[in-house]
C-alpha cells in the first residue's frame, strides 16, 4: 500500500525588497496592435482632465515587482494606476514599481486578454503565478479590469474579503472604478485614424472625458463660432489679437 501525505496549501511569504540593479526585466512582445493604443488612450483622457498628479504613476507594460517566497516574480500589466509613489532621484529613469516600497500599494491593473490563453484570468497559485492570482493574492489590488477586444467584452472586480467580487455595469454598459472615481466602458469611434472599440472614462455625471485631440478640436470650434459671432456683429477678431 503507498501512503501519500495529505495536501496542505500553504499561505505565501511575501515581501517588498529592492530589485537588484542587474535583473534582467522580462521584454515580452505586445500580443495586439491594439494595446498600445488602448493604454496610452486611457492615460491621455485622464491627463487631459487634469486627473493625473506628480506624486502618482500611471504606466503600461511596466514591471509590477513582489518577492515571493524568496524568489522575485514579476507582471506587466497592460496598464496600471498607483496613487501616491516615492519621487526618483533627477536623472534616474524609474524601470520597476514595488508596492510598499517604492510607494503606494497599487490601485487598479487592467489586462487586455490575449487572443491565445496569456493568464490574465488565471488561479494558478504556484510559480508561474496566474495573473489573477498575483494581483489578487499577492500584489491585493483593489479593482482588477480587464478587456477582451474580441468580444468585446469589459469585467471590471473589486476585492472584498480578499477575494475578486465582479461588478454590474449600470444602464450604459460602464462600470464604476471606485479608486479613480469614474466609470469605465467601451465606446467605438475613431481617434488618432484608427476607428474601433476604446475603453473610455465617464464622470458620476456622465460626462465623457475627452481626449486631448478632442479638447482641442472643441476649443477650436468655440472660437470660430465666436469668430463668426463677431464677424455678423460687424466686429473683425482678428483686430482684438
């Protein structure tokens, strides 16, 4: 008779240590020509409303570092937002964040999921840690997005208790980020000549944030409105320059 030992699942030891100054970052390809555009479309609205402070780091692709029973593992997220992080000394160029240490633990991480299997849903609990798993049990992220662009489809979860909770969309299909304060949805248009499904930001009042490129196109409708104005008033603008 062979006698097996009882399975015991053990809690991780997690800490928050420096990276070494010679660790190799993982370099993996971008899965989709549509990420980067995704990210860097997020980031735009939000600076573009003035939602983005010093103190706070918003990447894409960036080494989120944790050390897990001894051993560094590290994630790059599609995107991510840490609220509060420690200032880098001038002239050194920041190449990882390690919550705890180099600042704030980190509040959202969104992932865009992979047309093949890439993880970002998985429990896998052992080296290599599932994406989920690490951002749920190691990192704790408060709110965990991600986005199927093939679908397209939007999960937005919140922790409670240590655990990922999904959340309902309200009428409009856009879910609450309670650590930024808007909602999220998807939103299909055009922008930098590219025309097809975003994810997009809205305020509690429902206003949409605009992208840069909007706000300036709408500056400039405004003043060739007034310009027009002026014109029928008999007023040249250009004089008042």
């Amino acid at each position: 008779m062979v006698l097996q030992a009882p399975f015991v699942r053990t809690e991780p030891t997690i800490t928050w240590e420096a990276l070494p100054t010679d660790f190799v970052l993982p370099d993996d390809p971008v899965e989709n020509i549509q990420q980067p555009p995704l990210a860097a479309a997020l980031t735009d609205a939000l600076g573009a409303a003035g939602r983005i402070q010093p103190e706070m780091l918003v990447g894409s692709n960036f080494a989120l570092v944790a050390t897990v029973n001894k051993k560094i593992v590290v994630k790059a997220p599609d995107w991510f937002y840490a609220p509060q992080v420690h200032p880098v000394a001038t002239g050194i160029i920041r190449r990882s964040y390690t919550p705890n240490l180099d600042g704030a633990p980190v509040a959202v991480v969104m992932e865009f999921l992979s047309e093949e299997e890439g993880g970002e849903l998985s429990v896998r609990s052992t080296p290599p840690y599932g994406k989920l798993y690490f951002y749920e049990r190691i990192l704790q992220v408060p709110t965990y997005i991600t986005y199927d662009p093939y679908e397209p489809s939007l999960e937005v979860r919140c922790l409670q208790n240590g655990r990922y909770t999904l959340q309902d969309a309200n009428m409009h299909g856009q879910v609450w980020v309670p650590e930024l304060e808007l909602f999220l949805g998807i939103w299909f248009g055009e922008r930098l000549q590219q025309t097809m499904n975003w994810l997009r930001w809205w305020d509690r009042a429902g206003n949409l944030l605009l992208w840069s490129a909007e706000q300036a196109e709408q500056e400039h409708q405004r003043s060739e409105a007034l310009g027009a104005k002026l014109r029928e008033l008999g007023v040249d603008p250009d004089s008042l320059i």
